[in-house]
C-alpha cells in the first residue's frame, strides 16, 4: 500500500508540473553549460523549441531536459551555426533522442567524424535541411527570427567565417546570436542597422579573433553571454575582449562561472536565472 501511495504522488507531482508548463505564458531563452562549446535552447509560450548548436558531447541534454515538459520530445527547429565539433557533437544525441523536425545550416561542410556521423542521422531519418542565407526570416508577428550571416554563395576558407549568425526579437529583446565568426565577418556586418541587440551571444568563446571594439559598438549589449569551459587551454575568455565589453558597457555573463545563462521573459518582464556555481 505504502508503495502504491508514493507512486500515486509522483504521478500527481509529475501531472501537476506538467499542467504548469502548459498553461505557462514563459517564455525562456537558455545559454547551456557545455565546457569549451555552446548549446542554446529557445522555447516560445506555445510550445515550440528551437535548439541552436549542441556543444562537444551530450552533456547539455540533462540542461534541456529541465526546460521542457518531461512528455515534450519535440524539436520543433535546430539551428547549426557550423560544423565545428564544440557545437555539432551534442546534436547528434539530441537526434537520437528527440524529434527534430527542421535543420538550419549554413554552407560550411566538414568530413569530421561527428559530421559524417551527423549526416548519417540526418538522412536515416530523414529531417529537412535548410541552407539559410542572410535575408531569410523565420517567425511572424512579435517574434522574429532573422539571419544576418552568411550571404547567398559565400565561401571561406575557416569554418568559423561561414558561421550562420541570426538575430532574435521576443517581444521587443533582440538577442544577437554570433556563432563563432571572426574579425572580417564582423567588419563585413558593421554598419548594418539590425546588429543593435540587448543580449549579445559572444562569438567564438570570447576569442581575440573575434569582438572587435567596433562590432561591440554597433551592438551595444546590456548583457554579453560568454560561453566557455572552466580553466580552458585556450585561455578564453581572452582578457582584451573583456576589457573591451566593458568599454561599451556590458554586464558580462559566463558559464564557466555561473553555469546555465536562462532569460525568462513573463509578464511583459525579462529575469535572469542561473545556477550559480562561482
């Protein structure tokens, strides 16, 4: 009997949560804790998940599990910036283990083992791909999705340069997403109109390739998202680019530090939660 009352209330606590996050008006956008790589999780008040990149293993997926409904296994849209395997190797769990129903990509190909590997899947279970292009928009209405980088027929010798770099605006917070583009992307991109931004995801890990004082200028973040492993080889977060975000006023967020970045955005107000780990 006792047994059977405890199940009884895990199901009831399991239904009750479930409710709860149906009926919620939340909407998250979730800069995951993956070491040295990125992983992102947007899910909009009506259910729709989109995941960009996946970090180097499938760590992330216990984070994303936390933001959906345990019943949700649904992925709406993946978004691949690049083939780089810091932001594709969790991706490929995240196939095996959910439903994807669309992949954005950008033109930048790799023969890695976790690309070769991603491909397979892709195909033995056939989900669209979509190359996207600087111009196309995705979402209607107060939320919008929009890529900037790259153009039609772009080529480059790094990887990193044919990053797919995307804004999104959630009622009015525009987050800028900037894959792991360097110098010359961003001197490419300066000038436009739609890089100003609230939330800056920091291209490459905070790299000195990247985060020139011009490009953060444009951008002017109130908060610089900086997604990166603890006591890295790479010595990122590179001290030069922190400087330079303080230059324009940015209130810097690292995972190394803090763990999982989410913005909460309800009742017409964005909160920041994270798991405080410094």
């Amino acid at each position: 009997m006792k047994t059977k009352i405890i199940f009884l209330l895990i199901t009831i606590f399991f239904l009750i949560s479930a409710v709860g996050q149906l009926i919620s008006d939340q909407q998250t956008i979730a800069f995951f804790s993956v070491g040295e790589g990125d992983a992102s999780h947007i899910r909009l008040k009506n259910g729709f998940d989109i995941v960009i990149d996946g970090g180097p293993d499938q760590t992330f997926l216990s984070q994303l599990s936390q933001k959906m409904p345990f019943f949700d296994r649904t992925i709406e849209l993946v978004i691949l910036t690049h083939p780089d395997y810091d932001h594709l190797t969790g991706l490929n769990f995240l196939a095996e283990r959910y439903q994807v129903d669309q992949i954005l990509v950008s033109s930048a190909k790799s023969k890695s083992y976790a690309a070769v590997f991603w491909q397979e899947i892709v195909e033995a279970k056939a989900i669209p791909v979509t190359e996207v292009k600087a111009g196309d928009s995705i979402l209607t209405g107060d939320k919008k999705l929009e890529i900037l980088w790259p153009p039609a027929g772009y080529s480059s010798d790094k990887i990193n340069n044919q990053s797919i770099v995307f804004s999104l605006t959630l009622d009015g917070v525009n987050f800028l997403f900037s894959g792991d583009i360097e110098v010359p992307v961003e001197e490419k991109l300066n000038g436009q109109s739609n890089l100003r931004a609230d939330v800056l995801k920091v291209a490459h890990h905070g790299s000195n390739s990247s985060s020139t004082i011009s490009f953060l200028s444009q951008i002017a973040p109130k908060y610089a998202i900086i997604s990166v492993g603890q006591d890295n080889k790479f010595g990122h977060p590179n001290p030069e680019v922190l400087n330079r975000l303080r230059e324009v006023k940015s209130e810097i967020l690292r995972t190394d530090q803090l763990g999982a970045i989410t913005f909460v955005y309800q009742d017409g107000q964005f909160q920041i939660e994270t798991e405080n780990i410094k």
